[in-house]
C-alpha cells in the first residue's frame, strides 16, 4: 500500500529527527523476523535510551543525504531496520547484540557513528566496549591513582616516625621495670 506524500514527509521528519539526536545508529537485516521477536528487541534498546524501528530505505536514504552522511548502498537493501543510540552507543549496540543473540533473522549490515560508516566488525567491537558509567568510573580510577599514591607516599614518613615513637612509648616502662 502506497503512502501519501504528507505522509512520507512526516516520516521523513520523524527519521531526521531520530538521526540528528544519534550519537550512533546501526543498521540491521530483519528478514522473516515475526513482531514479537521485534517488540523484545525494541524493548531492550529502550532500555539503553535507544529506539529501534523499522525504515522505509528509500526514505531514510534522502534523510542521510540531507544530513551529510555517507551510507554505502549495501546498507539500505532488503528489510532494514535502525536502532538509533540517543545515549550510550556502546551500551546500544551491547543490547541489539544481546537481543539478537540466537535469531538469524537479524543480522548487522553496519553502522554510522561520528559522521562515519562502520562495518560489522567495528559494530561488534563496538558492543563489546563497557558502558559508558563503567567507563567513566575506569577513568576516574586512572585519573585518581597518582593522587592517591602521593598522598600515600607523602604520609609514609610521618606514619614512619609515629610507629618509632610509639616503639619507644612502649618500650620505656620495660626498661623503667627493668632497672628498679
């Protein structure tokens, strides 16, 4: 069934919309997957802060063109649909993964991050990368490390003569018994 072509601009809207608030967006193959399996994906990337739809190839292609992004052609054939990640693309594409795991009914055609086309297997390392928390947390323990071992390194003196002191506190009534 053909749509209007208000219609067609609505959608269009609604996909330049998605994409200009994507950090990242990967592109997948969904060919005989029933609704069920397509809802249980798109509840996981919802999850992450993402969406996943189902896009009209022929519009969605006028929509990176109009967004100065390059898409290879072998991108938008077939059944495509487009998980676009508004947060954490890392934590985006880890869910799509996870979601498909098991289906051959999805399969990964690609990916844009940065304005950049990625292939499969930079969107595969790409889920294999920790969150975006857990990375933050990693870098803040880097960040912290040398600061804490001055800190360390900077007290060990004082901690050093504290325990003389305290040697010599406890082993003046020994020697005070001793020599009465």
């Amino acid at each position: 069934m053909a749509i209007s072509k208000k219609r067609k601009e609505e959608v269009q809207a609604q996909y330049a919309d998605w994409v200009k608030r994507s950090e990242a967006v990967i592109l997948v193959e969904y060919s005989g997957a029933k609704m069920k399996s397509i809802d249980a994906i798109r509840a996981k990337i919802r999850e992450t802060g993402g969406e996943f739809h189902i896009v009209k190839n022929t519009l969605v292609r006028r929509v990176f063109a109009q967004n100065g992004l390059d898409v290879p052609a072998d991108y938008l054939v077939k059944s495509t649909a487009i998980s676009f990640a508004f947060k954490d693309p890392a934590s985006t594409a880890k869910a799509l993964t996870d979601a498909t795991k098991g289906n051959e009914f999805v399969k990964v055609k690609g990916g844009l991050m940065g304005g950049k086309s990625l292939s499969i297997a930079q969107v595969k390392m790409l889920s294999e990368m920790p969150p975006l928390p857990v990375m933050r947390a990693t870098l803040l323990g880097v960040l912290q490390a040398p600061a804490s071992k001055l800190v360390r390194t900077l007290a060990e003196p004082a901690r050093g003569l504290a325990a003389v002191i305290k040697a010599h506190a406890e082993s003046a009534p020994e020697s005070a018994q001793a020599s009465a």
